[in-house]
C-alpha cells in the first residue's frame, strides 16, 4: 500500500477527496491520486472502506487492472465535480449545472449500496464499499456530500485563502473567521510570506 499520508483537515469525506489535489492554485497542481492504489491508500485513511475491504479491493484490483483503471477515472471525475460545487458553495456562487448533475448521477448507484445501521440509541445510513466494485469506496463519499448539501453546515464550507492552496474546510470556529485549511502550514506560510514582504 502506498505510503503517502493523506491531509484529512476538510472537516468531511466529501471535502477530503477534494483536497486531493495540492497546489491548485498554482500553475504547476500536484495529484495525489495517480492510480488506484492512491486512490486505496486514500480510502483508508479517511475511513471511506474498512481496511478488510481495502485488502479484498487490492486483490481484485491486481486481477482486473483496466477495471482500477476506470474506478479511478470515475473517483477523479467525482472529485473534480465536488472541488467545484463546494468551491462554488464557498464563494456563494450556484454550482455549475453540469456538476450538480455528475454528482446527481451517482446518487442512486452509492444509495443503493447504503443500509440502516442502529448507532446508540438512533438510527444511521451506512454506506459500505462492496468487494467486487472496484470504485465502491466512493459510495461514503457521495453519502457524505449528499449529507453537506443537505445540511446547514453548508454555510461553512470555506475555501483556504493562501493563493497556493484552495483546499476546502468545514469552518467550525464560533465567529466562522477561520482562513486556513491548517493554521499550522498554509496559515504559517501566509504569515511569513506577509513578514518578508513587509521586510
């Protein structure tokens, strides 16, 4: 399994997919899923399948690698329509139609492999990956979008303001000022690039 760590500051799946992509807003973007296994590595990290269903989904991957080659296709599609819906969302403009609809058409392939958990005293819905679907994984991330456009933290939803980045967050601070997709890098990285210009 590939050893690249996944930064899973979005705040939700849908929004960690996404952020798939480093630098983009620079000439020269960075695509941390460059083939299946990337794809896998990400699906595990962020919980999106269990890591039995990572182990059988890595089996049937190297039987059928034109099949990988085509759930990958479809998670980077799914992810550049996510990008723009909630970069959109972010700014307060209308997600394009054609992205709306890309998504739209996954919905009733991942509900369809949802069911009803019981998770303490109520009632959940699950969406599990599915051994013998190489593109399953994405079943918890369109679960999770449907769950951010439908909710009101949808007004949260924030794209980083370090020029370099435009991940996107979940803004969960209590007067939603937070800028930074992490404080720690693109928020430093803004500070010091401020301190050397005033310099």
């Amino acid at each position: 399994m590939v050893t690249f760590r996944f930064d899973l500051s979005g705040g939700r799946l849908c929004l960690d997919l996404a952020n798939t992509v480093s630098n983009r807003g620079t000439g020269t973007p960075v695509d941390h899923l460059q083939d299946y296994e990337d794809f896998l590595a990400f699906s595990d990290q962020a919980a999106a399948a269990s890591a039995a269903s990572v182990r059988e989904l890595q089996r049937r991957a190297e039987a059928h690698p034109a099949e990988a080659r085509r759930a990958l296709a479809r998670a980077v599609s799914v992810r550049e329509a996510l990008f723009r819906i909630f970069d959109a969302a972010a700014s307060g403009r209308r997600p394009r139609p054609d992205d709306l609809s890309a998504l739209d058409a996954e919905i009733p392939w991942a509900f369809a492999h949802a069911h009803l958990e019981k998770e303490g005293g109520r009632f959940t819905l699950a969406a599990a990956p599915s051994a013998d679907d190489l593109a399953s994984p994405l079943v918890a991330v369109v679960k999770s979008a449907v769950d951010l456009l439908t909710s009101p933290d949808l007004e949260r939803v924030r794209t980083c303001a370090a020029d370099t980045c435009q991940w996107l967050f979940i803004d969960t601070t209590k007067n939603r000022t937070r800028r930074w997709c992490d404080m720690k890098v693109c928020g430093n990285r803004e500070k010091a690039r401020r301190f050397r210009a005033r310099a």
